[in-house]
C-alpha cells in the first residue's frame, strides 16, 4: 500500500529493509495475504522483490505486482539471501528490520549471517500505517458490511443454538458464505462468562444473562471487528439501565472524537461517562484497525498516540462484574471530518 513511503524510510536509515513473515508487513506492503515462509527485500535504490519458499512460489506470483522469487532449502536461506545481495549489487552494511516482528532465534540468526549493523524501524511502520489509504478504507468497509449481514443471520436463527460454540461455529459458517474468513476467534461470553473480557469460547450451555458476542471477519486482508451484547430472558429493569448506561458511553465517546485529542482523553471521558461503574471498565477503550485486528492507534489510559484523520479505529467501552456478568459494545470508527461509524448493526437490547 505505502511501499515506496516505506522505501523512502529505508533509504534514510539502512541500505536495505529485510522484513519476514509472520510479519504482517510483508503481506501489506504486496497488497495481498501472504502464506508460508517469506520475505520482502526492500533495496533503498533498486526495486523491492519478494522470496518465497518454492512451495509457495506459484501462489504468490500470481498474488504479488512485485518481482518474486524462490528458493528451495529452508536451512540454507540465509546463505542464499546474501548471494543474491551479492548478485544484484544489494549494500547490506546498514539492514532495516521490524524487531517487534522479529523473533529472538531468527534475529541472531541474521547478524550472524550477515554481520551487519541492525536498525529498527517497527515505529516507523507503526507510523506508516495509522493513517489509512482510500483503498484501505474500501476493504473494511466492505469487512464491516459482512460482518452485518452476518450477525443479522445469526440473531435470526440464535432461538436454535444451546451452547456459545453453537454461535461461534454459525458466525463462521455464515462469514464463508459472504466470501470472508475470521479476523480472530469469536468471544461467545454468557452469564457469568461475560465478566472476562477475553473469555474462551466453550462447548457449554448458553446461560440466562448478558452475552456479550465479539467477533470480526477479514475480507482481502483486511479485519472488522464488532461486539454486541444481547440477553438470554427477560431483563430486569436495572439490567437495561446498566446496558443503556454502556450504550451511551460509547455513543458519547465517539460523538467526542476529534482529530488531534490525545487518545488517553477519551479513554479517561469513557471512564466518567461509566459513573460509579467506571471501575468495572477494565481494559482500553479501543485499538486501532486494519491488516492487524490490533493496529495504532492505542486509546487507553497509558497511550501517548492522538486522533488523526484518516485513522479507523474501534470504540469498545465495558464493564465487567467478577463472577456475574458483562456488557461490552463496540463498533468501528473512521475519523474524518467528523467520526463515522462502520459498523451498522442494531445497538438496542435484543432479547431472546
């Protein structure tokens, strides 16, 4: 999307930019989801080109505009990427890496092999990305209209389901069916359940209550994510005034989203919005989104990050009463003149 931005950075700082899955970059910058061992050379002066692992190798040229190339023994990439630098004429006295990709064992792998001085860039890449393309904007759109119709046919068939697995498997099932896969495993959170924001999803008996359904789909490389809670029963008068009480903290918050506030602002105007139950809201208020299901910004009450147009984000106020129940909505956000909502689905208690 932003390689030669990218490329622009690497020219300032490295010789050349060597970025390995599973890092998201690699597929980013080739505009497409990229599968198996790869890795995207970027050259601060000759054309960026990708090296697969021959498995790999038919599939990715037929996804990828750059120049793509194989390789066959794994264990011997490493000699093989340096012959190739040496080859083209590539400099690798200065290499570019994403460290917070990187892992430990592959990192010292590289200095061995290449005996150069590393530069990070992963703050520069997590810059890059904030603010988001037309064409980026495009592509969640459409994962957010998914996500819709697919919770739409969920809740018409959700009198059938007995188990949180029963609602995980149907949302799965139906985000296939709209050409889309999953941008992380479903949280079906009932009854006490849904006092754990990250709840693992079980075989067992949906419980009366709140339950919170937090779920995204991923359509050409890009996620949605969306939470509603609904309620198994009939709720009591208190309980829809907690879930209103959720329902107009979030709508306020995004109401007050401007370009340049500091995202840990929000965060701390969620918390007031919460009143007394404020102590409840136990994680951020929202993360940014795109390739990543967890992109910047980060708006918590730690972050340094601020609103800027063109960023998508999620709004996601909580509370959560140990060993009773929990209430989440979310929704993604576009900041452009004004915050818009993606994510269309109904917000009022829906009762089953």
């Amino acid at each position: 999307m932003k390689l030669k931005e990218f490329q622009t950075i690497v020219s300032e700082k490295a010789d050349v930019a060597i970025l390995l899955n599973p890092d998201s970059n690699v597929g980013y910058f080739c505009e497409n989801e990229i599968y198996g061992f790869a890795c995207l050379i970027v050259p601060a002066k000759k054309n960026p080109f990708l090296i697969t692992s021959l498995l790999d190798y038919e599939q990715a040229r037929e996804k990828v505009k750059l120049e793509v190339i194989s390789f066959r023994e794994k264990k011997r990439f490493l000699n093989f990427l340096t012959d190739l630098f040496r080859k083209r004429g590539i400099k690798y006295g200065r290499v570019a890496v994403n460290k917070k990709a990187l892992s430990y064992a592959m990192f010292e792998k590289l200095k061995k092999a290449l005996k150069a001085r590393f530069v990070d860039v992963s703050d520069e890449l997590k810059r890059l990305r904030e603010v988001k393309t037309k064409k980026e904007i495009e592509f969640i759109e459409k994962a957010c209209r998914i996500g819709d119709k697919v919770l739409s046919k969920v809740f018409d068939l959700f009198h059938k389901f007995r188990t949180e697995s029963d609602v995980e498997a149907e949302l799965f099932y139906h985000a296939k069916k709209y050409f889309a896969d999953r941008s992380f495993k479903a949280i079906i959170a009932s009854g006490r359940n849904g006092s754990m924001p990250h709840h693992m999803t079980r075989n067992k008996r949906l419980q009366k209550g709140f339950c919170i359904i937090d779920f995204g789909v991923r359509y050409k490389g890009y996620c949605s994510d969306m939470t509603r809670t609904v309620f198994i029963g009939k709720p009591k008068k208190k309980e829809r005034e907690l879930y209103e009480l959720v329902l107009k903290a979030q709508t306020n918050a995004i109401k007050n989203i401007k370009a340049g506030m500091k995202c840990k602002e929000l965060h701390q105007f969620a918390v007031r919005m919460l009143g007394r139950y404020g102590k409840y809201f136990i994680h951020g208020l929202g993360h940014g989104i795109g390739v990543d299901i967890h992109e910047s910004p980060s708006i918590s009450p730690f972050s340094d990050d601020c609103f800027k147009k063109g960023m998508v984000f999620t709004i996601e106020p909580g509370i959560y009463v140990p060993h009773k129940y929990g209430i989440r909505i979310e929704d993604v956000v576009l900041l452009e003149k004004r915050p818009r909502v993606l994510t269309r689905s109904k917000k009022e208690l829906v009762c089953f």
